[in-house]
C-alpha cells in the first residue's frame, strides 16, 4: 500500500489539445471516486493464450458492484444473444428503476494473456510499422485486446453496471519514443458525465518515433489520475500486493508500507529493507509481457501517489 498525503508535483509543461478542452470545462465534470486497474494477471490467465480467469472477473464485478453503490436491483445491460437465447428473451420489457450509483467509477484494465503474446511475437512495442510482421502484430494485437475489453465490459454489464468500452488507439492516444504525448482523458471524463462507467485497456498505439508501441493500462491509469483526481487509486492484482522479489520465491516479503517523495522516489519503511532506486525490491518482466511487468506499476503507482492521490496495491480474491 501506499499511502497519502503527498505534496503536488508542478503541472506539466506540455499540454495536448484533449487535455486542455478538460481543463477549460473542469468545474462541470462529475467527480471520480476511484480509479481501478484490472491486472492481466489477475483477470486472466497468463500462461494460457487468450483465457479468461472467470471466477476472478465474476468476483471482481461483484466486488466494483458494491463499491459503486448501485442504487438499483440487478437490471443487465448485456442483451447479446448466447446460450441459444432469443434477443425477445434477454431484453426486458421496460425498467422504472433509476440507474444510477453514488460512487463513480473508471476501470482500466491489463491484457494479460491477450495481447501480450501477439505484440511480443511481432515486435510491436519496438515499432516500426514498416515491417510487415510489425504491422500485421499491430493488427492482431488490437483484436486480442478488444476482445477482452469487451469480456470485461460485458461481465459488468451483466451485473447491470452502465460499462462502455474506451479503447486509447480509437480515441486518439498516441506516444512519441514511447512516452505519452497525447490523450483523450477529455472523452473519459464525459462518458463519466454521462453516468456510463468507462472501461479502458491497455492498447498497441501509433508512435510519432517509432511507428507503434504498447501503450500500458498502468501507464494510462497515471495519465487518467493526474487529470481526473480521484479519491484513490487501486490497482488489483493476483498477488496480495508488492513483494521484494517474486511472491513465487522463498523467503518473499510482503511491503506494507512505501513512502513516496515529491520527486516521486519511494523508500521501503515497512518493513525496513533498504533504500535506493528499487527500495530493495527485485523485478521481474516475464518473456511475453510488453508493458515493463511490476517495475512499471510500481514507477507509475508511486508517481500518482505524490500527487496526493491515496494509492492502494491489493489482490483480487474471490467471494467466499
């Protein structure tokens, strides 16, 4: 976990258009009361091509269900023909509830065994579109992670939560060497205004250097919490939270506490392991993963906590 108060880092000196239109409109938005990032690892499971960890996800929405504070019975939102069901049978006649909830919500979430394999097969996050296995990588990827995308928002929808999906590529995010260079936060923000709850994902994006890239849901979750500020930020993962090297080796401890600077440096205080640019920690980026694994989250979690924004690193566990 990391904690606040934190003193606020100075604004950026770069500005894109999107974010600018939300600037000038900010004291019309609805507030956010978190933002939740959905790990891949958490949500799917990795070592297996494009499968989703369904006992996990159907918790998870149940979870974010009661979090949100849904002030109506279950009405689902999901009237996609399966299970050999006629759409006469899935769309209700009428509803007199009002759908709406106190707490309002942005989801993001990882790609964990969709897209990570595509993009690192291809050599997507190095670009270089001019390669035509780069190109069609890019291609592949995109399907895969959509295709998730859209497994989560229909997950939600089911338990009657409004999810739209917001996919970074179709809304104009793009990076230049890799680091973020524009946003649509803008977009973000209105389908919240709107009373939807948006579901954002990692995504392969154009590059103004490289061609393309990946563009990490870690990444865009740190973008989102400067601009919106919510009141906290989670990220949900398969592991009770940051341990000092893999939670699969002996002797792994489990961090309780991370002090975070106004510079964005972190030091380990609970308990005491050291100090310096890994805190003590040990990372590790699995062979397929194209986003930088946990250091990322880690770099990313701690930047957002020294906005002042509270931070909280947890594990997705399932109802009991």
């Amino acid at each position: 976990m990391i904690p606040a108060q934190f003193p606020t880092p100075p604004e950026s000196q770069a500005l894109n258009i999107a974010t600018s239109q939300f600037s000038a409109l900010a004291n019309s938005h609805r507030y956010v009361h978190c933002i939740v990032k959905l790990g891949g690892a958490a949500i799917t499971r990795k070592d297996e091509l494009e499968t989703v960890n369904d006992p996990v996800l159907s918790a998870t929405t149940l979870h974010l269900r009661e979090a949100m504070g849904l002030s109506y019975t279950n009405v689902s939102m999901d009237w996609s023909r399966r299970n050999g069901s006629s759409i006469v049978d899935l769309v209700p006649n009428s509803t007199d509830q009002h759908l709406g909830f106190q707490n309002p919500f942005v989801v993001v979430h990882g790609a964990g065994s969709y897209g990570h394999f595509q993009a690192s097969k291809s050599g997507v996050n190095k670009g270089d579109l001019k390669n035509p296995l780069v190109k069609a990588g890019f291609v592949a990827t995109r399907i895969s992670v959509t295709k998730l995308n859209q497994g989560v928002v229909r997950s939600l929808a089911l338990e009657g939560i409004p999810a739209v999906g917001i996919s970074p590529f179709s809304a104009g995010w793009s990076t230049q060497n890799k680091a973020l260079k524009r946003d649509n936060v803008l977009e973000v923000q209105r389908a919240v205004d709107a009373g939807f709850v948006p579901v954002v994902h990692g995504d392969a994006v154009l590059d103004s250097t490289l061609g393309c890239t990946i563009l990490s849901g870690d990444v865009l979750v740190s973008r989102l919490a400067q601009v919106i500020k919510p009141n906290f930020v989670n990220f949900h993962t398969n592991v009770p939270g940051v341990f000092d090297r893999s939670p699969e080796q002996p002797g792994a401890t489990l961090l309780r506490e991370i002090v975070v600077y106004e510079d964005s440096s972190w030091t380990i205080v609970d308990p005491p392991l050291g100090i310096g640019s890994n805190g003590g920690v040990e990372t590790a980026v699995a062979a397929h993963d194209t986003t930088g694994g946990m250091s990322t989250k880690i770099a990313e979690a701690a930047s957002i906590a020294a906005m002042g924004i509270d931070v909280f690193i947890v594990e997705e566990l399932l109802m009991l």
